[in-house]
C-alpha cells in the first residue's frame, strides 16, 4: 500500500517540493509546431536507462525529462556535459550545459516540453548589423536551403549537420550566414552556434557547436560547483541503455480474456498472473509492458476500477519499521483505488515478478506511454 506524503499535479522533473508556475506556450512556439512534427531522436526512442546520472567530469547530475532530451538529441556530442544543477530562473526550471541551455515548459505540446534556450539570438543581439547578420535574397539549390523567415541560407556540411541533428527543431532558423569568426568557419542559429573544425575531418566531431551554454553561465553567474556523487546514482556511459526485446516474442497471448470489460473503447488490463500489463481500444491490444505487482502480504488489488488522479512526479512513502521507505520523484503516477497507482520504476528493473507493495511498478518508458495515452477515468482490470 503506498501513502503520499506529498502529490502536485504536473510536476517538473526534478528533487523540488515546489510547483513550477505554468507558462503559455507562445505563438512562435504553435507556428513553429506547424512547420516541423517535433525534434528527431538520436538514439532510439524505446530503448530503456536510468532516470538519473552523474558526470564526474563536470561534477553534476542530469535527471528525467533534461536527462531523456539530452540522451536522445545528441549528448555529449551536441550539447556537451551538465555545468549546473537545474534550478528555478523567472519560474521556469533551467539547467546549463557547455553548449546549451535546457527549460523545461509544462503546458507545452508533447514533445516540446525541453526546449532550448535561445542563445544563439541572445548572443548576437547586438551584431544585427554586421554584414553576416543582416538579411540576404537568395534561392535554394542543390547545396544550398534559403530560409525567408529570417533572411539566410544554409549550405553544404552546416546543411547536413542541422538535417541530421534536430534541425529547426533543435537549432532553430539560421541567423547569420557563414563566416569566419576566431580562426574557425562559423554560423549562428537561433538556439547555436555551428563551428567546421577541419583539424576533425571525416569524425563525428568536424563540425562542433559553440560553448554558448558556458558563455551564458558566466554571464548569468551561474553557481557552477561541482557535487559529490550520491550512492546509487550511476557515472554516465553510454552502454546504460539498452533496448529491450521486442514484445511481440516475449509477451503472453493477446486474446482477450473472459471476463474483459469489452463494451468499452479503451481500457487497461493487468494480469497478474502473467505479471503483464496491456493497453486495450476496441478489442485490439494496442500496447503491452512487464510489470512487478505486489508481494503476498502487500498484494494488488483486483477488480475494476478508474484511473482518478494523474501526477507527472510524486513523492511516495509507506511502510513501518524495516519495510519504511520513501520514494521521490515517482514518475507518470496514475491512481486508480484509493492509494494504489500505475506508474513509472526507477529503483528497480525486475519487471515480470512481484516487488511491489501494492501498486503496479512499470519500466519508465512503458509508464509515459500509458500516462500519455490514458486520461483520467480510463478503466483498469487488474484479475488473475
């Protein structure tokens, strides 16, 4: 049985206590929304890793939704390592990188949540009217994209670069034309700086983006020391994630089991026998996860029930004696009988056996899809 100690609607994605204030999202944000279909992922979009993890290079922590954005739009390569801690600035949560400045926009569309600062266009604010900065005419051709939105084209390796890392998602228009600025060929975007470093030809590292995340915490004085490593919390690497096995070799069958609520269009099914969760529209399955349901003495309940309550991140706390503990942070939390919920797993990865005290424990991933697909009031059948 889980208690909440502590529950916020929404909540950012990081160890705060306090609500962040809900910003607009604003026009250039709708008609940017309707030029692309969302930032492109670097890494796979299902693969599966730790919610939180520590850089000794630079002596901080990189968690949740700025550790997911960052991990599948480039990491080191593109945005370099975390210089700051997230912390409140203007009441949006923010958090520095060598190259970038993360936010975090709750009310925001799916997918455009993390969004990058504007530093390129912050930076350069005063150089509008140098001769890279002012507005040309031109058109496209083989090598070259014309951008009227801001008046610049973008060319040859800059071109490819942008295409294959986010583009006008990530970087936004380019602002400048090619130049040369401190030695290097260089080219200012709304969100970058691209610079061609021919010293790296033909490596993942030819063309750089400029340190205007770093540039940005001087100016903003941002505290910038490093921490110490906390217990648990593992060093980045690269191999922490993996991709899991598909479903469709390793789930139990998908018929329909006798007793299913099915005069509805969407519901949700736990089994616990088969410790197997499954999303249902219309008597199709249409997503299916492992779960860890609770242990005897602790035991998930069964019957039908609805989802009544939905937290992005919510503190957790239970038990007496040997069996207390706490949990902050839980993830893509959806109540459904009094205190019991579905929801995200990061202090384990033994989906498919019971661990619970109660609730139904999903991979992180697997939560956030039933969290986006299920809105309060969906039905949940949890039986044998």
């Amino acid at each position: 049985m889980i208690d909440r100690d502590v529950r916020q609607l929404e909540r950012i994605p990081r160890r705060s206590a306090r609500r962040l204030l809900v910003a607009l999202v604003a026009v250039s944000l709708l008609a940017l929304l309707a030029l692309t279909a969302g930032p492109a992922a670097a890494a796979s979009t299902n693969d599966v890793g730790p919610d939180r993890v520590y850089f000794a290079q630079t002596g901080h922590y990189l968690a949740y939704g700025f550790l997911d954005y960052w991990h599948h739009h480039g990491e080191v390569a593109t945005f370099g390592y975390p210089i700051s801690e997230e912390f409140q600035a203007n009441g949006v949560t923010v958090q520095y990188f060598e190259r970038a400045v993360f936010e975090y926009h709750p009310s925001a569309p799916e997918g455009w949540k993390v969004q990058l600062r504007r530093l390129g266009a912050d930076q350069t604010a005063a150089r509008v009217n140098e001769a890279p900065f002012r507005p040309i005419v031109a058109a496209d051709n083989a090598n070259t994209s014309f951008y009227p939105q801001t008046g610049h084209t973008l060319s040859f390796g800059f071109r490819a670069y942008w295409e294959d890392h986010g583009g006008l998602a990530v970087f936004g228009y380019p602002i400048s034309q090619e130049f040369t600025e401190n030695g290097l060929t260089a080219q200012y975007f709304e969100r970058a700086r691209f610079e061609w470093h021919p010293e790296n030809r033909g490596t993942p590292y030819e063309i750089q983006l400029g340190r205007l995340g770093a540039t940005a915490a001087q100016q903003a004085h941002v505290t910038m020391a490093p921490l110490a490593q906390g217990s648990g919390v593992p060093s980045y690497d690269p191999t922490l994630w993996s991709v899991p096995a598909s479903s469709e070799t390793t789930a139990p069958s998908a018929s329909i089991p006798a007793g299913a609520p099915t005069n509805l269009g969407k519901w949700i099914e736990v089994n616990l026998t088969t410790q197997y969760l499954r999303a249902w529209a219309y008597g199709t399955p249409v997503f299916g996860t492992y779960v860890s349901t609770g242990v005897p003495g602790h035991d998930t309940p069964t019957g039908t029930f609805h989802i009544y309550a939905k937290y992005l991140y919510d503190d957790m706390a239970g038990g007496a004696g040997a069996e207390a503990y706490y949990l902050p942070d839980v993830p893509y939390t959806m109540y459904f009988y009094e205190a019991y919920a579905i929801h995200g797993t990061y202090w384990h990865h033994n989906f498919g056996y019971v661990m619970s005290h109660g609730c139904v424990n999903l991979p992180t991933d697997a939560a956030g899809w039933v969290y986006t697909w299920a809105p309060i009031g969906t039905t949940v059948w949890i039986h044998y």
